[in-house]
C-alpha cells in the first residue's frame, strides 16, 4: 500500500511547519496566533536568503527541518495519534523506530517542498479562546500567486521545558494531517501488525534515498 499526503499542498505544510521554528523560551510567553505571525515572517526570510535552498541542496534542506521544525512538535502525541489503539499495545522499541520511521517519512515530505515556498506569504487568522486555554487551534491563509490556501494549526501546552507550545496537527485545505494518516496506518497494522507498518515505512524512507 502506497502511504498517501494531501495533494497539492506540502510546500504549504512547510511554510506552516516552518513557522514554528522557534526557541521554546519565546513559547512560554507568546501568545500561539502572535508566535505564528512572527515567524512566519522571520522564518521566509530565512529561506529566501538561503543559498543551499534555493539550488535544492537536500541534505541542508533536510537538516534545517529537522532541525527548525521537529524540536517544535509534539511527536509522541503526532504518532500515537496516527497509529490509533494499536499505539497501545505496541512495545518501547516499536514505539521509537515508528516515531524514527515516521519522523523520517515526514522530513522528506517537507524538505522536498521547501524550495516552492519562496514567494509565499502567510496571513493569521484572528484567534478564538481564552488565555486558560491549553488547547488551541490557529487558523492562517498561505498567500502567493494561486488561490490563497487554508492552513490552520492544532497546538498544545506540553508540560516541562516551559510548559511551552507545540504542534501536533495540521489542516490543510480541509485535511488534517493526522486524519489523513491515520487510515492508511491502520490497513498496515490489520495486514501485518505494528511491525509490518514499520516495514511499511521504512520501505517508503529507502525508495525516496533513506533515513
């Protein structure tokens, strides 16, 4: 089974991803809509300077997503929540090379995106909620030369570090992330187990040049 994304929209799942790209000591005060409007700011001009980018240097491209992005989301509660109940039941070590396998399938998806973004822009939706809340969602308008797309952000208070903000779900022209994985894991885990998603993966991570 072929492990499907959204279509037309990853280099929009980028930009998004990319504007949580931040020092966790700004996440403890920052409001998550104003922590958006930032960076999306800081983190575009970043990409539009970037050299290695722009000539599509994927092991720079690669390095700066796992290295801006992924400290800012919460894994764990992104795998868990994809794999479902099976989560569970799965042991520490499948725990840890699903969330490597995926982390891995996730990295590429993004990087391999990134260049298409430099003449994007992202605008931030008002917010609705209270400041006791610790579950929001961000609702944002990535801007270029198409029709503006939907983007809109699931962000939880994570205890310790903090207690900062972090993803762990994203919404894309009416699909989230999660939900969209979520079935495709689930026919791989009735066909072979958590084992045979893992093989899955890691089949997947090797046919687009590895881990």
């Amino acid at each position: 089974m072929t492990i499907r994304h959204p279509r037309r929209t990853f280099a929009a799942v980028v930009l998004s991803a990319l504007c949580l790209a931040m020092p966790l000591a700004y996440a403890e005060d920052e409001a998550p809509d104003a922590l958006v409007a930032r960076l999306s700011s800081d983190v575009l001009q970043t990409i539009k300077s970037d050299a290695a980018v722009a000539d599509g240097d994927i092991a720079q491209i690669m390095a700066i997503v796992d290295s801006k992005i992924m400290p800012n989301v919460d894994f764990i509660r992104m795998t868990a929540s994809a794999t479902g109940p099976s989560w569970r039941q799965a042991t520490p070590e499948q725990r840890q090379r699903l969330q490597a396998e995926f982390k891995a399938l996730l990295i590429r998806t993004y990087a391999g995106a990134l260049g298409q973004v430099s003449d994007k822009k992202i605008d931030v939706l008002p917010m609705r909620g209270s400041a006791t809340d610790d579950e929001v969602v961000v609702k944002t308008l990535v801007k270029g030369r198409a029709d503006p797309i939907q983007l809109d952000y699931r962000l939880g208070k994570t205890p310790g570090q903090g207690y900062g903000w972090k993803m762990y779900d994203l919404n894309v022209l009416g699909v989230w992330l999660v939900d969209n994985y979520r079935p495709q894991f689930a026919q791989q885990i009735r066909a072979g187990g958590i084992d045979g998603l893992i093989k899955s993966l890691a089949e997947r991570n090797q046919a687009n040049g590895g881990s």
